[in-house]
C-alpha cells in the first residue's frame, strides 16, 4: 500500500495550503536567515539579490515552471560556491567542511522543491 497523503485545503481560497508557492514561501520563512547568514561569506553572491531572486518567482499570479527554474538555479548557484574560496568568519575557523555541508543542504532542499513545484 502507498503512502496516504491528506491535502489540507484554506477554508479562505478553497486553494491546497501545500501549492509550491507555499511551500517555498515556508522553507525561506524559517530557514532564510540560515541561507543569508551562510551566503554572507561569499561575497560574489550577495544573500539579498538570492532570496530576491527566489521572492520574485512565488509571487501571486507567477507560473509555477518559473518557480522550478528559479529553485533549480538556486541549487546550481550553491553547488558551485563549493569550489569557490570564502571569507570565513571567525566562527568558520577551520571549519570549511561545515560550509560544504550548508552548501549541500541548502541546494538539496532547493532541489526538493523544484521537484513538488514540477509536481503541483
């Protein structure tokens, strides 16, 4: 037997709480100042322009393939800051590892959501 899902729907919009859109808007809600806080130490790519880029894609009215492009150029864009060099904070003091696995996470959970907005 699968795996039962029960799609909550807002009793307001009639529209499922889990769209995409929502998805995305909960994930930079809570994990957001983690994202900005790790993208601080890699000056090419300014934390703000970042999850600008992504605020642009969820806004009411956008297609949702524009958001799966905008999550998959995320991923992108954190898997190759991990060839890149860092400024590291001090506490970063040989700790480069630690800022690989952020990297990964971020991007994985990025990747995650590409996926559920090609799905929605």
């Amino acid at each position: 037997m699968g795996k039962q899902v029960l799609i909550a729907i807002d009793p307001k919009t009639g529209v499922p709480r889990a769209t995409a859109d929502r998805l995305v808007r909960s994930f930079l809600a809570r994990h957001g100042s983690g994202l900005d806080d790790l993208l601080r130490r890699f000056p090419s790519v300014p934390g703000s322009a970042f999850g600008a880029a992504i605020e642009r894609c969820i806004k009411p009215g956008e297609a949702t393939p524009e958001l799966q492009l905008a999550l998959e150029e995320a991923c992108d864009t954190l898997l190759s800051l991990r060839v890149e060099e860092f400024h590291p904070l001090p506490v970063d003091d040989g700790k480069r590892h630690n800022i690989d696995a952020g990297l990964r996470w971020y991007a994985a959970r990025f990747s995650d959501l590409a996926k559920a907005a090609r799905f929605m």
